[in-house]
C-alpha cells in the first residue's frame, strides 16, 4: 500500500497555493487543521486511500498535454502528482458533455470522452489503471496504481437507447446519471421507459446516478432499483439549497437502498451563507449532516476537481492534494476512524461491488 509519507504530499500552508481569486475570499482565513489531526489523517489515508466520486478532467483533456498530468499541471486544479498527494487510490472519471446539442452530439461527444480518459489511461500506465470491478480498484490500489472508473455518463447521452446504454457498458462505463431526460420529465418522475433504463443498468452493473435529478425522479428510481445508487456530487440541500442537492427525504431512503452520497466540494453547493465564501469546515457540515441523516454507510466525496486554478473553489480544499485537510478536520470533530475509512474508501467500494452481484442475479 502507498505511504503518504513518501509520496510528493503539499503541505496545508500551500495547498491550493493561496490565491485571492478564490471566491474573493482572503486565503489567510483558510482553515488551518492542527499538525496532530493532520498527522492522523494522513496515516489512515496511508492505510485507507479515497475514492473520489467525481473527477472533471476529461473536459480538460483535449487541451492538455499528458506529460504535464503527469508531473503537473499549474493551470489545472489536479494532476498526478496531487492525485497521490491527495490520498486518492481511485476516481470516478465524469463524462458529461454539456446537453446543448442533439442526441447525436451528445453521444459523439461521450465517445470522444470515453476515449480521451483510456488514452490517458494507456499512456501512464505507472501511475493510472483502468478499473471495471470492485476487485479491479482494490487491485489497482494495491500495486500503487490510481484505479480510474469511467462514468457518470449523462443521462441524456444514452439517446433514450438501451442498445447505447450497453454499448458504454461494453467501453468500460460504469455509471450513468438520470437527470435531464425525456424518460424521467413529467409529474411521475419516471416514465415506464425510464424504469426499464434502471432495470438495464442493474442488470448490466452500471450505477444510477441521481445528483441532478428531481426528488420525484430520486424517489421512483429508488423504488425500482434492485441495486444501491450513488451521488456522484451532491450535498445536503437542508444546509445550502442548490438544484443539485438532495433533500433529507431521500437522504433517509438512502440508507435503506444502501446507496451513497459522494458530498461535492463544489463551493456553489456547499456554501452555508450568502455572500461568505465556501470553506472546508462548509464541506465537513455536510459530511456531518449526510453522515446523520442517511448513516456512516451512505456519505462519500466528491471532489469535483479538474477546472481551471483560478476558477472558484472551496477555501482549504483548492486542489487535489487537499484531502488530508478535511480528513484532519473530522477527526477534530471526533469521527471514528472506522466512519472515516468507510467515507474514503469503504462505502464506494462496498456499492461498486453490490452493483455487480445484483447483476449477477438478474
């Protein structure tokens, strides 16, 4: 297993290299965590690593040179290097192609993607590992490997096709989301077609990912699926109301599907109050509230990194190597070590592979 202690790690004062385009915010007031709780968590990240539930570089990668992922990239808020100084053993890879063009467009544009992130993949093989199972990513971690999981694909990028839906399958993806589709509009949430879509998905192995869903469509979707779901990037919409939120309704329903919310740093949908930029401790509020509401077995992260450095970002989680800062702050908060191991790698891990015995039985 890795050691933190010999990876590349970026120290708190320099995380995110303070920057005073952060949201406006002063990066003096960051959030600092103590050495002792930064100490911590670095070792159980050593032990432990993170699945990271939503990665956006494959937006980026066209305009990136793959070398300067792999020994840094200043204009981007992640890269190998980070990658590993962050903790993160394994990545669900976001292939959402913005939904203004035809279904057509939208597929092609997936496909481009799709083969954008397995050329990365292929041309860094000491560092990246394609990863289609549950065995795979432990696999992958294990041999110091960043165990890389193709999706969430947009919902509208299936083209309201399961022959495209299997097809994605069959390059690697393993996860697909719901929102924005004609099988999931109207006062039902989900239309008989769109329940056939989540039946295919479990029965294929491919993960339903509701962030951006409406609540109506959440609840039908749960009440169809035989297979735990995920949030790929949400939080709790009690503590920030944002359209990619979910409530706490759902967040209790969670528990019993089994599913998981990978909490997003994003700071649009973290950010506690109006005017006042977004903060790590915002992030750990969530976590907290998802970890009492759903249950230490359903809350994940989301980092949502792969944007530009300058663009906005959470105060003391501006780049990929900033896990250790959040780790140390919910020990501050007195959770459990086994909470911990469960949010970073356990309960990803855990759906991944109950995704696949699903599919083995139907």
């Amino acid at each position: 297993m890795a050691d933190l202690q010999d990876l590349p790690y970026v120290a708190p004062t320099t995380c995110g290299e303070p920057d005073d385009t952060v949201l406006g915010a002063d990066p003096a007031e960051a959030p600092t965590p103590s050495e002792t709780d930064l100490g911590r968590a670095r070792v159980l990240l050593a032990a432990q690593l993170v699945v990271d539930g939503h990665n956006t570089l494959a937006q980026e990668l066209d305009r990136t040179h793959h070398h300067a992922l792999q020994h840094g990239e200043a204009a981007l808020d992640t890269d190998i290097p980070r990658i590993r100084a962050g903790g993160v053993g394994a990545q669900f890879w976001s292939l959402h192609v913005a939904p203004r063009h035809g279904a057509d467009q939208l597929i092609g544009g997936t496909l481009d993607l799709i083969d954008g992130v397995r050329t990365l993949i292929e041309s860094c093989p000491e560092a990246l590992r394609l990863a289609l199972t549950a065995a795979e990513m432990a696999a992958a971690r294990d041999c110091g490997r960043i165990a890389s999981l193709l999706g969430p694909v947009s919902g509208a990028a299936l083209g309201d096709s399961l022959g495209t839906l299997r097809a994605y399958h069959a390059l690697g993806v393993r996860s697909a989301g719901v929102a924005g589709t004609s099988w999931t509009a109207g006062p039902d949430g989900l239309t008989p077609f769109g329940q056939d879509v989540i039946r295919e998905m479990n029965h294929l192995g491919v993960l339903v990912d509701l962030s951006g869903a409406s609540a109506d469509t959440m609840r039908r979707v749960l009440d169809v699926t035989k297979a735990p779901v995920i949030l790929s990037h949400s939080a709790a919409a009690t503590l920030t109301p944002h359209p990619v939120n979910v409530t706490d309704d759902v967040l209790r329903r969670l528990r019993a599907n089994g599913g998981v919310c990978m909490v997003t740093f994003a700071p649009d949908q973290v950010a506690r109050l109006a005017g006042v930029p977004a903060a790590l401790q915002d992030v750990a509020d969530h976590l907290d509230h998802v970890r009492r509401v759903a249950g230490p077995e359903c809350v994940g992260i989301a980092g949502s990194f792969g944007t530009a450095t300058h663009a906005p970002h959470t105060v003391g989680l501006e780049d990929a190597s900033c896990y250790p800062n959040l780790i140390a702050e919910l020990l501050h908060r007195d959770w459990p070590e086994t909470d911990i191991a469960a949010l970073t790698w356990g309960n990803a891990a855990r759906v991944v592979r109950e995704a696949e015995a699903v599919a083995r039985g139907t």
